[in-house]
C-alpha cells in the first residue's frame, strides 16, 4: 500500500469518526424511547420552554395528569431526560444513592460563578465537610437560643407596618416586607449585621434587591439556554482575571445584570466576614454585637479557627457561604410567607380561627412564647405545613447520574410497547427532573383532596398511605425541603422565622384580598405578581403582592 493511500485511509477514518461524533450529538440515542411523554417542540430547546416557563404550572400539571409519575422528555439540542415523581425513584436519587445522583453539573458551576465555593457549589467529600461545620448552628438547640432574636426583628416589622397603616396607607405590598424581614433575620441571626431597620420609608438592601431578582435574572435575556449547553466550555478558558474581562467585554445587557449583581453580594459577604472576624481578633465582647454573638457566622468563625487542618474551611469558603446562606434563605421563606397572607386574606374565617389560637396562647404565656410553645401550636403549625405542602416554594429540582445506575420504580408503569416497566436504566451523564410539587400533591400518597389546602389534615393522623409512601423529604412527609445530604440546612431556621412573623402580624392586623388578579410565577422559586404590576425596561412584571392591612381594634 502506498504512503498516498495510507493518508487516504487515516483521513477516512477520521472523517468516519468526526461524522458519527456530529451525529450522535445532533441526534442521540433515546435511553427512554418506550417511556411516555411529550413531544418535543423544538430542535433546539426541545420542552423545556413549556417546563421553565414562569407560568408553566399548567404545562407541569397537563404532564404529570397524562403521563404520571414518570414519564420522559427533551432537553436542550434534543437530549432526552425523565420527569418523576415516584417515591422509590426519589429515595434512591435523593438518600439510597444520593452521591451518584449528584446535583447537576450547570446548577454547580452557575451556583460556583455566583456564590462562590459555598454549600450550593460543592459536591461529595467537599460538600460533607461544609455541611459538618455548619450543622449545628442550625440545630433545633441552637434555634432556641436565636428566638429572641427573631422576636427583634419581628417586632420592627410590626411596628414598620403599623406606622403604614396608621398614616392612611391601606394596601401594602406585602411581599416587600417580608423580603425585607426575612433579610433582616438572616443577618441578625447569621451574621450578627443589620442590613435594614423596617422604617416604613426605608428601601430594600442592594443586597436584597440582587438576591430577589437573582432567579429571574437566570432565565432571562437567553441566559437559561446558556447555563445549560456552554457555560462549562466558555469560563473553563483563563483564569478568573480573564473570565472577568470576557464578561464585560461581551455586548449583553442580560450578563452585565447578572454581573452586577455578584458585585453586590460580594462586596456585602467581605463587609460581613471582615468585621466579624475583626470583632474576634480584638477580643471584643461577642455579646454585645448584634444576635449577641450567637449568630451563625460568629460561631462559624470561632469553630473554624480551633479546627484541625484536615475540617478547617478556607477564608474564600467561609465568604461563599454568607450568600449561599442568604440566597438559599431569604426568598423562600419570604414568598412562603406571602403565600400564607395571600390565602389567609381570601379565608377569613381561617385566618381568624389562627389569631384566636395565637392571641389565647400569647396571653397565658404573659408575652412572646418560648420556642417550644410556639412551635407546638397545632393549628399555625397545621397552616404553615399545608401551604408548603400545597405550594412548594421551590417547584422542582435537577440531579445528574454520573454512573449508569438502575432506577427501581414504587409501582410499575407501562411502556409504549404496553409492557410493565418496574425499573429504568439511567445512562451517565442522564439529567433528571424530581418534581417537589407532585410529589406534594400526589393522590396515590396524599388522598382524593390532595389538590385542596385543608389545614385541618394536619390535626389527626395522617393516611397509612402517607406513611406507606416513605416519602425522602426532611420534613413532615414532604419534598419541600428536599432529603439526604443535599436537604435544606435551614429548615428548621425557616420554621421558627414563618411561626415568630406569622404569630406577631396576625395578633396585630386584619389581611384582605384586594380583588387584583395575583400570579405566582414559576421563577426557580414561586414568586407573586399581578396583572397591573410596573413593567421592567425587559418588560418583567414588579414582584409584589398588594394586600388590604387594617389594624385590628
């Protein structure tokens, strides 16, 4: 064979090669092609502008009514993924196998870019000695102590509001309020700072304003369709000096939002850390700062510093978590919040039914409750459980195989050459969406009623099939707050704060529905607005939730 025809040859090969690579990417192979589901509805964007849509929620409910529990779909550049909601796949995902089913790489490297190597950055071993450190200034005992704290604040919102109100204002945007307070209690109780003191007049941090629109920033200005397919491939080139500079230099309003926004939290979490750690080094009087030294970055701090080498979590870490913290803390329990107020304004009767249990227990205990007491006030608690179980604040989350594993099912499904599929093979690399919210209201666990907000289910035992269900959430039977490893840290910080807020705004005012039409977008997180709502100059509706607030007599 001549060297001309070797070349020849090697070239073929090679072009056989490139050609079945291209292939392959353009139209991948269907690990799920006997599992239902939608048809995509584009080459590029495959289902996913139905699933992220911010008013998908009939998207997701048409789905899951059709399909059920499992079912399959297309991703970007028509990669296939699966749906589910089934309680045995969840518990493998999210406990049995949970360091297999990771969370997915873009959420990762968007969470890194953003925060930081925080919480919500990290993975396997690195993620375990985080999650170590931190543990327990999220205890229940460590919450006991930070109640009086809570109380603080909760108390300036009060009297912020109540000022509103005396001077004429009736409608008030609540979600305001309790975006400002949930801030305040981070930072009080978190990082012994103080980042608004709830006057009337006051605005929202820069900090606050970053973080809540944060979410929708993500999924704007094509932004998503970025994350998703060549985030990874565009900030691996240079070092971070150089991926800055790429960052202004490109010509996108969209970014340069984003950008700015890090700027903010950046600068906020060094103000933060720096006078904590000055505050330790001069020997001051913990004490007297505010949250009394118990806040969770003082002791973080103070753990760090007596660690051994091996726990001890580097300066550049401890910062990532002041905005992990914050972010994964603040909208969540403030759009939980006003969720509560938004139904309790259409349920009068309900809302009073609480203030009556509220108003009898504050008087027998001669002033604000223990957290004992007011943990354990059967029908508040009967509310807060059934709205975070009817409406989830975080709807739905990603995870990733990087292994191919099995995936065994609770209860079989049919497979469109109509055989029963008991389990499904997940190739690595495959991305799976778990739905919170269908897990939650799932009538095969939850009961015919499983789509009706009935606090009173709370306040007998629950259904054997509730239980049957072994559902892998942290909390009450519930997705909501996720399971295993990767479950929220702060839900137990989250409870007492809805409680405290909820116990003190309910003893004091009246809530009423304004007759505006209210729509809770799907943001990554649940976020109210209305149809009349300020438009943005990317013609965004104002996240708001107006309500009538009268005080009671």
């Amino acid at each position: 064979m001549t060297s001309f025809s070797v070349g020849q040859s090697l070239g073929l090969v090679l072009g056989t090669w490139v050609l079945w690579k291209i292939f392959n990417i353009a139209f991948p192979k269907d690990p799920f092609s006997n599992i239902a589901g939608p048809p995509s509805d584009s080459l590029l964007t495959g289902n996913i502008e139905k699933l992220m849509n911010k008013d998908g929620w009939e998207n997701h409910q048409g789905f899951a009514k059709k399909y059920g529990r499992v079912f399959s779909f297309t991703t970007f550049l028509g990669r296939r993924s699966l749906y589910l909601y089934d309680p045995k796949a969840m518990h493998h995902i999210v406990v049995k196998d949970q360091y297999v089913y990771e969370e997915a790489s873009d959420f990762i490297l968007t969470n890194l870019r953003t925060f930081g190597p925080g919480l919500l950055s990290t993975l396997g071993n690195h993620h375990k000695k985080q999650r170590k450190m931190l543990n327990p200034v999220f205890s229940t005992a460590h919450m006991r102590d930070m109640t009086p704290t809570f109380y603080g604040v909760a108390h300036k919102l009060v009297k912020g509001m109540g000022q509103q109100v005396s001077a004429g204002q009736e409608i008030i945007d609540v979600l305001e309020w309790m975006t400002r307070t949930a801030l305040e209690l981070i930072g009080q109780s978190g990082f012994g700072y103080s980042f608004d003191d709830l006057e009337p007049d006051g605005e929202q941090h820069l900090f606050a304003q970053s973080l809540k629109n944060l979410f929708r920033a993500y999924n704007t200005g094509g932004i998503a369709f970025f994350r998703f397919t060549i985030h990874k491939y565009v900030f691996n080139w240079g070092g971070p000096r150089f991926q800055r500079w790429l960052v202004d230099a490109l010509p996108w309003p969209a970014l340069h939002e984003l950008r700015d926004m890090v700027d903010v939290m950046d600068n906020t979490s060094k103000e933060i850390l720096g006078a904590t750690k000055r505050a330790l080094a001069e020997g001051k009087d913990m004490s007297s700062r505010i949250g009394g030294g118990k806040d969770i970055m003082s002791i973080l701090v103070k753990a760090n510093m007596a660690a051994s080498e091996e726990d001890k979590m580097p300066e550049h870490e401890l910062l990532a978590q002041i905005s992990t913290l914050t972010f994964a803390g603040m909208d969540t329990t403030s759009n939980a919040l006003a969720r509560i107020l938004d139904i309790l304004s259409k349920k009068p009767d309900i809302q009073e039914k609480i203030r009556q249990e509220i108003t009898q227990a504050y008087e027998d205990n001669g002033g604000d409750l223990d957290f004992d007491t007011l943990m354990n006030l059967p029908y508040l608690d009967a509310v807060c459980r059934e709205t975070l179980r009817l409406y989830s604040p975080v709807p739905f989350l990603a995870r990733e195989a990087n292994e191919d594993m099995i995936l065994p099912l609770s209860k079989p499904i049919v497979g469109k050459d109509g055989r029963e599929i008991s389990e499904i093979f997940i190739p690595n690399g495959t991305r799976i969406l778990l739905s919170l919210i269908h897990s939650n209201i799932d009538p095969n666990v939850w009961g015919p009623d499983s789509e009706e907000w009935k606090p009173e289910r709370w306040l007998t035992p629950l259904p054997d099939s509730v239980i049957e269900a072994k559902i892998p959430g942290v909390y009450s039977h519930l997705m909501t707050f996720i399971g295993g490893n990767r479950a929220c840290i702060g839900f137990k910080f989250s409870q007492l704060e809805m409680k405290v807020v909820l116990s003190l705004l309910l003893q004091t005012f009246k809530f009423d529905a304004t007759g505006q039409k209210v729509m809770w977008q799907m943001n990554g997180i649940t976020q109210p607005t209305t149809e009349d709502a300020e438009l943005s100059a990317i013609g965004e509706r104002k996240l708001q939730l107006p309500l009538k607030v009268s005080l009671l007599k």
